[in-house]
C-alpha cells in the first residue's frame, strides 16, 4: 500500500516536475543545499528517481531505450608489453550501423593471479596518445596533430606503468571515435542511430554528446563483464575535464561502475551551477552546445530554477564510493564549487551508515580519501597528473581491498 502511494506521487513529481507530499516528505526543488532526506527509503523510492528524472530530462538528455546491435572483437593481444609490465590488449567494439569500430585499448598487469580491478576512462586524442608504445593501434576520428599519430603525447596523462604495477587494468577508448567533439547537429555516430523515423536530431530532452560518452562507458562494461581477466565488480569509471564530467554522468546512470572519479570535471560536472564561479551554464551552452540536452539551455543565467544543482549528481552515485578532485590553478572549474557539491552530497551516503565529506575545504595535498566520498586539491593547473592516479589507486585499494 505505501509502495503505491509511493510510485502514484513520485509518476505524479516526474509528469509535472513539480513538487509532491509523500508521507512527511516533500519532493520539492532541492536548491544548492546539502541534500537532507529521511532514510535510504525514502531516498532510494522517492528522491533518487526524482532528481535522476530531472537530470535526464534537463541536463544530459535521455539516453536511448532503444537497442543497437553490439558485437565485440579481440585484435590482439600481446603478453609482454611495457618491457614485460603488461598485457597489452585491443579489442574492436562494432557497433551496426556505424561504418567505423570503436577501439578499446586495454593494459593488463603481466602475471596477475586472478582477474584485476580496472580503471576505465575515455581519453582526449587517441588511444596512441596515452603511450610511447609503439603498436598501438591510433583511434581513428581522432583528431590531426602535427607530426601525427604523436604518440604518447598525453602520456603524463595516462601513468600506465603506475597503474598496472598496482594491480590495475587501464582500459581506454577515444571520446571522437565513439562521437567527435563538436557541433554537427548530431548527424553522424550513434545519435542517428536510435532517431525515430523522420527524426533528424535528438528531441529536447535526449542525450547530447556528454551522454553518448557515457553511454559508450556502459557499452565498454558490457564487454568487460565478459572478459575472465577483469574483474568487473570492481571498476572504477574516471574521467578528466569534459571527460569527468562523462564519468560522473556514466556513474550516475550505471551501478556497475563501482567508483567514480571525477578530474577537474567543473560546469556541468562536479561544480555547483549556482555559484558561477568560472564557467558558468550560459558559457557552457553558448562553448559546447552539443555537450547537453537542449533543455539545459533553460538554465543559462537562470541557475536558481535547477531543481537540484550538482549534489544531486554525485548523491546519484551514492553508495558506491565517489571521489572529487580539483587544482589549484583550475579556477575556471571552481575548486571550491566542486567541493561543495561533494560534501553537499555526503548526507546521502551518511544514511547509509558511510562516511561522506563533513569538515571544510582541505589546502592542497591533504586529501580527504578516508570515507566513501574522496577529494582533493592538488596544486598547479587544469590537468590530470601521477599525483592524482596516486590518490584515485589509493582510494581504489581502500575500496576494493586491493593490498
Ligand atoms: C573547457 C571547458 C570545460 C572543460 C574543459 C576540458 O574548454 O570550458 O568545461 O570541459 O574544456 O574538457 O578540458
């Protein structure tokens, strides 16, 4: 009977996106506050579908119901890569409908004993890009640099030698070859694929390019939950920039994702909107107007009508272990917003007994990796560094037990 009051006034919240009564519940707009619920039920019943509603409808758009046609293919893999470190694997994601493969480039820790926690992450420009080595493959759709394929050239980036010496797979794929980074009006990769008869783009509160990333992070679990060498209940789905952004998204949309990591993500990731510290929902739209759904454009110079701001986003995670991280330097991300909505988050892990972020802001390199909500501020610029891989293995081994 309180199940179907429940689903009769949350249907109710979601048609009309406004606010309902459930017991001594109000679903209402819940601001740029600390999220303040009841219990896990009422969290899990009532405000997790809720605010999930609004961020698939508002801000990254629907992902597609509908179902494409996957298949997934070994090309290679070689046993003693980085001078004998690692496995070095590459694995061809078809996807019908789409002329080009999307390349899944895999490092393997060499001689592990069982199948191996993962960081899964999307990079910038090309899975060449990530390491000297030599036989990788270049993403194609990748963007052209000069003296291409370049590779190696996000190699601080990427420490895979790092990674893999600490009991982890890296897994990577390319942002341009699952959909590339700017403003066609969604006419080629995977939109068109799932667009209704007649449709020529997505409707106003379908996925934009944000969403396809995370979709294609969901594509890439597909695969690994099928590969004896992974252990997929322990992946840990990281992303820097634009590409956090994505890995909350991906977190946010996809319990198998056991951690999520977000890397100077910034507007319309981890950093309140309502601060416009830095970028701010205007610019965002106005810079990358294919990143979101076009409903977020509702938002431009218009923050205070969020339903919820980007706690909401991170509470979404919850109680999978979340970690935040900023720099010094990246004012245009907004450390501080960032933080904010970590710890604006934490009440909701606090009711499941975990422990969130409580106390305020850390100077830089004093991480805060103790509980299931991590953070911290490290000095220097927008970028992703070995100092922040150290905390991300460190949070990971905590959680997952490795060592
Ligand atoms: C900037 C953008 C940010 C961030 C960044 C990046 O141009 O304003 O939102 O995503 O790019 O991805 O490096």
């Amino acid at each position: 009977m309180k199940h179907n009051l429940i689903s009769t006034i949350f249907a109710l919240a979601c048609t009309l996106g406004v606010s309902a009564q459930v017991g001594n519940v109000t679903v209402s707009q819940y601001g740029s506050e600390p999220l303040k619920i009841g219990s896990v039920e009422e969290w899990e019943q009532v405000h997790r579908p809720v605010i999930m509603n609004f961020f698939e409808q508002e801000v990254y758009g629907l992902m597609p119901d509908g179902q494409v046609g996957i298949t997934y293919e070994v090309l290679n893999e070689c046993p003693n890569a980085l001078g004998g470190k690692a496995i070095r694997k590459e694995v061809a994601m078809h996807i019908a409908g789409l002329d080009t493969p999307v390349l899944i480039l895999m490092y393997l820790p060499a001689n592990a004993k069982g199948p191996v926690p993962a960081f899964l992450g999307m990079n910038f420009k090309g899975n060449h890009q990530i390491n000297p080595d030599p036989a990788i493959t270049p993403s194609p759709n990748a963007p052209v640099y000069k003296g291409d394929p370049e590779r190696g050239a996000a190699s601080s980036r990427w420490p895979v030698e790092f990674i893999v010496e600490s009991g982890y797979a890296v897994v990577t794929l390319n942002r341009d070859n699952v959909d590339p980074d700017f403003d066609d009006g969604f006419q080629n990769s995977v939109h068109p694929l799932f667009y209704a008869e007649g449709q020529t783009a997505p409707k106003a509160n379908e996925w934009g390019t944000i969403g396809a990333w995370a979709w294609s992070l969901s594509r890439v679990m597909d695969y690994l939950v099928s590969d004896k060498a992974i252990d997929s209940n322990k992946v840990a789905v990281v992303g820097h920039s634009r590409l956090g952004k994505t890995a909350l998204w991906a977190g946010a949309t996809d319990k198998r994702f056991a951690i999520a990591i977000s890397n100077d993500s910034g507007c319309g990731g981890a950093a309140l909107s309502i601060r416009k510290v830095g970028e701010s929902v205007d610019v965002i739209n106005r810079s990358f107007p294919h990143w979101f759904c076009d409903n977020y454009n509702k938002y431009r110079n218009n923050e205070s009508a969020l339903f919820v701001d980007q706690q909401g986003l991170i509470a979404l995670i919850a109680p999978r272990p979340v970690y935040v991280a900023s720099a010094t330097l990246d004012q245009w991300a907004d450390p501080e917003g960032e933080y904010l909505s970590a710890l604006y988050a934490s009440p909701v892990y606090e009711l499941y007994g975990l422990q969130g972020l409580t106390t305020p802001m850390p100077a830089p390199e004093q991480p805060m990796n103790s509980g299931h909500v991590g953070y911290h501020l490290r000095t220097g610029r927008h970028d992703i560094t070995l100092y922040d891989w150290q905390q991300y293995v460190d949070f990971a081994n905590r959680h997952f037990g490795v060592k």
